[in-house]
C-alpha cells in the first residue's frame, strides 16, 4: 500500500491519545449542520433515515457514516457534511438502523460488518442519478463497514472511499477495550446499546429472550457474544469477529481507498496495524499518523483544528472530481 506522509501535528498540550479522543468528541459536539430528512422504507420491512442537504446538487454525492452508536447528529458527521456541501457535494448521512432517534421495526440493527443496508443505500442513489459519482466516508465502525463492502461489492460501485480510525481487527480491539481506559469507553456503549435493548425487549419476544444475559454484559466481547453475534446471525463473538474484520478484506479492495488511522488510537493495539502496514494493495492509501487518537484528530492550527474531517473530504473530492472530469 502507499504510505503518505504524516502531516499531523497536534496542539503541544494535547499530545496524548486520551486527551485526543475525548478533547476531540467535545469539540466535535459543537459542529452542527441543517439536514434535510429522507426515509427509504428497506426490503424486509424496516427503515432507513438518510439525512442530507434539502435537495440534490450538480457535484458528486458522498454516503457518510457513523461509528458505533453515533448518529447524522454526531459532530464528526456534521463536520464532515459542512466540508462537503462547502465543496459543491452532495453529503448523504446514512443513520444505521436505531440510530436516527426512533427505534427500527425489526429485531436487527447494525454491527461492524452489516453491508446490506450500506448496499441498498448505493444501489438506490446509483439509480435516482445516474452517471453522478458516488464516493463514501466511513468512521469507525462505519469505516469497517464500508471496508467489508468494497471487498464484497468490487469496483464500480463506489469510486473513492475514505475510512477513518477504524477497528480493523473487530477481537484484538474488543480486549483493548477491556484495558485501562478502554473499561471508561466500553461503559458510554454499553449505556447506549443496552437503553435500545430494553426498548426492543418490550415489544420484541426475541429481545425479550436475549436481554437478560445482554443486559448484565460488562464488555464489548460480552454484549457481542449476547447480543449482536445472535441477533445477526452469528454463532458467538468470536464468529462474529473472523467474519467482520476488515483487516482480511484489505487485499481485496479495488476501489481508491484512504485509510486514516493514527498510531495512538486507544481502541486498536499497534500490533494490529503492523499488520495492516505489511499489506500490499495498490488501491488503498496508508494514511498513518503517529498520534491523534480516536476520532480525534485535533490539529495545532486553528485554520485545520478538525485535522481528518479536512483530509478525508480533500482526498476524496479531488478524487471524484476527475471521474466528474472523466
């Protein structure tokens, strides 16, 4: 893979992983962007709410999406649709499903490997414009996400993609998780996810089965193993991971890709992207920067403070303006 330079540079009282990601996710919270709401009705019968600008523009379309238990509202999202619709694009937000704030119908939801919905979402925008680019941005979980679909979908579908700080090996992150700081991050997902479980216990039998053991889960491997592996379809956490980490699906992407990650990123060993750097693959840029943390990313100067929001939409706009060009 090409490996580009580290331009990063954080503020010199704001060097630490820690301080990145949570300094970052405050930050972040203040960014705000007017969306536009539009709800696609899925194939098995549940929902999708894609928030965007109020009505289509000339640029390319760019599908965005969140990490776990964020949302259209998170700030990162927000950031990243003010950049792109600055830049004459038209930023689709895709909200996984029970993530848009209202409960999907259905039993299922979302998880790092879950491309259906993803799928559906590209195949409907490719038939309401055709000709149009369609690049996608994917953060965290969502990067995982998007990284399992170019593989699986193969090129064409998606011309330019950028996935940021993203847990590439789902079992080596979920221990990292049971670490340190880790324990204080897995606590704010677990409040989220186990709120939507008792939501869906009270109307769902199957919920209502699964919930009790779900709900005294005290890890991610944990919540993994009672809910998200059963509910999806898997046999177990450990099923559930070799199945939807990206990092085995990396060699086969043929679609331009930017992977920004940062060394420090508290949710991910640095044994693991050792690993990811080994791989060769012409078609996926290593963004690597020495620190930066999760979703975080603060940079020293004021005119680029939301350091990967600014490289994620640069890239991947100079990137779709010459299929535009094309």
């Amino acid at each position: 893979m090409e490996e580009r330079p580290d331009h990063f540079r954080t503020p010199i009282w704001l060097w630490g992983p820690h301080g990145q990601t949570v300094v970052g996710r405050a930050v972040r919270s203040a960014c705000r962007f007017s969306y536009a709401r539009r709800r696609v009705e899925t194939p098995d019968g549940d929902f999708l709410d894609l928030d965007g600008v109020a009505a289509p523009v000339n640029g390319p379309i760019v599908l965005i999406l969140h990490g776990l238990e964020g949302s259209s509202r998170s700030g990162y999202m927000a950031q990243t649709c003010s950049l792109l619709a600055a830049r004459g694009a038209w930023p689709v937000a895709l909200n996984f499903r029970s993530c848009s704030g209202e409960p999907n119908r259905l039993l299922r939801s979302y998880h790092s490997g879950e491309t259906t919905d993803l799928g559906f979402v590209v195949d409907l925008l490719r038939r309401e414009n055709p000709g149009v680019p369609i690049g996608a941005i994917g953060f965290s979980l969502g990067g995982n996400a998007l990284l399992c679909y170019l593989e699986e979908s193969g090129p064409g579908t998606v011309d330019a993609a950028v996935a940021v700080s993203v847990p590439f090996d789902l079992a080596t992150s979920a221990r990292k998780l049971e670490q340190g700081m880790g324990r204080v991050y897995t606590t704010h997902f677990l409040r989220s996810i186990k709120d939507k479980i008792r939501e869906k216990a009270d109307r769902i039998p199957d919920a209502a089965r699964l919930a009790p053991t779900a709900l005294r889960a005290r890890t991610m491997r944990g919540i993994d193993d009672a809910w998200t592996a059963p509910v999806h379809g898997y046999a177990d956490a450990a099923h559930y991971y070799a199945a939807c980490s990206s990092a085995s699906r990396l060699e086969g992407i043929r679609t331009p890709t930017l992977l920004l990650q940062a060394e420090d990123d508290p949710f991910l060993p640095t044994e693991t992207l050792d690993r990811i750097r080994r791989f060769r693959n012409p078609s996926v840029a290593c963004g690597f920067t020495r620190r930066g943390g999760h979703l975080g990313y603060l940079g020293a100067r004021s005119t680029n403070r939301l350091w990967a929001e600014a490289q994620a939409t640069g890239w991947l706009m100079d990137r779709l303006a010459c299929d535009t060009e094309d």
